[in-house]
C-alpha cells in the first residue's frame, strides 16, 4: 500500500496552484468564466470551489476566458501602481486575485480549468477608487492568437469587446456605473502589476513585508 496520496485533496486554485515558473512572461491561469456562460462563476475563496456569483441579467457575453492568477492579490501595492499611473492620489487594491482574460480561437465547454496563458497587455480599470485591473494575454501555442507578444498586435474589435463588456456587465440599462477603464496598457507594464499583485499576496498570506 502507498504511503503518500500527494493527489489526494484538489488545490485551491487561489492558493494551492502553482502559477508557473516563467512568472511573469508566462502564467498558469485559472478560468472561472467561458464566453458560453450565462452566469458569472467565481471561485468560493473559503472552499476554492466554483459558486454563482450572480446570473448575467443583462446581454452581456465575456469575450474571452476569464480567470484569475494564482497566488496574486490587488492591494497596496497594485493600487500604488494605479496611483502612479493616473495620477490619482489613494487608490487601493480590490482585494480580490488578479483578473486575466485569455484569448483563444478554442471552445472550452466549461471553466474551472487551469490554462497556460502568456501576458501581451492588460486594461488598468477602476471600479469605485479601487484598482481592478485586467490582464490581457493569449493562450499558449493556440493557433490564432499564440503568436502575439504584444496588446499592440491585437485587433481593435477584441479590445473594444472587452472594454464593453468590463465596463457594462454589472450595470443595468440606463444607470450610471462608478466603473472607468483609464488605460489600455503593453506587456511591460502588465508584468509589473502581475510582479505587485504577487508581493501583494506574498505580504497578505506570508507574512513578508516586501516593498
């Protein structure tokens, strides 16, 4: 009989997965939303398991898979960088994992999946003075979108698509939403914010007081 079950329990997607050792030119994403969903999807942070958060009331279909990094956090340190980037004094981090939007010419039938996903730029968005951004980044080795390096190689209709859809999921006809998107920013500065969100978790759920 074995003596070690190093399978035995699921990771938690938000603590228990690695997200890669390429960090952060490439990360492992984990996808709570498929753009066939009719729910939004995330990731129950006391169980790790996938809850409703809420049926999409409204039309609005999320153009691209749609996770979080593992072992990130938006806090004092991404809101800093929000700061620094739009000159706006005290924004502070959503407290919530990183967000990323994977692009892909595949079909997942389902979230709840981990995928290997290279960051090409991101959408610096605040929802209410906290900083909530928005990786963008392509699946590995997928046949349409694997070769961008860049948010600058990607077509304007899938950027503008995504800006609807992040600015208006939450928002009923006709109201007014506290949501902006400031920026729409390169790789570079998505590997900083991806390089802060993960000092911020270091900080938060390991007791190290990095600057």
């Amino acid at each position: 009989m074995p003596t070690q079950f190093p399978s035995a329990f699921r990771a938690h997607p938000w603590h228990g997965v690695d997200p890669g050792p390429e960090v952060p030119s490439a990360v492992t994403a984990f996808i709570e939303i498929v753009p066939a969903d009719t729910v939004k999807y995330e990731v129950d942070k006391a169980s790790g398991l996938l809850k409703i958060d809420r049926p999409q009331r409204f039309s609005n279909v999320c153009p691209a898979l749609y996770g979080f990094v593992p072992r990130t956090l938006c806090a004092e340190r991404v809101g800093a960088y929000c700061s620094e980037k739009t000159g706006r004094p005290a924004i502070i981090g959503d407290g919530d994992p990183l967000d990323i939007c994977v692009l892909t010419e595949k079909v997942l039938p389902r979230g709840d999946v981990l995928v290997q996903a290279i960051p090409i730029g991101g959408l610096r968005m605040i929802d209410t003075n906290r900083a909530d951004d928005k990786i963008i980044a392509v699946m590995r080795e997928d046949a349409l979108y694997g070769h961008y390096t860049d948010i600058r190689q990607c077509p304007t209709g899938v950027i503008e698509r995504l800006r609807h859809y992040f600015l208006t999921y939450k928002q009923a006809p006709g109201a007014v939403d506290p949501v902006e998107i400031t920026h729409i920013y390169n790789r570079t500065e998505a590997h900083e914010v991806i390089r802060r969100s993960q000092a911020d978790y270091t900080a938060a759920f390991m007791g190290a007081g990095l600057k």
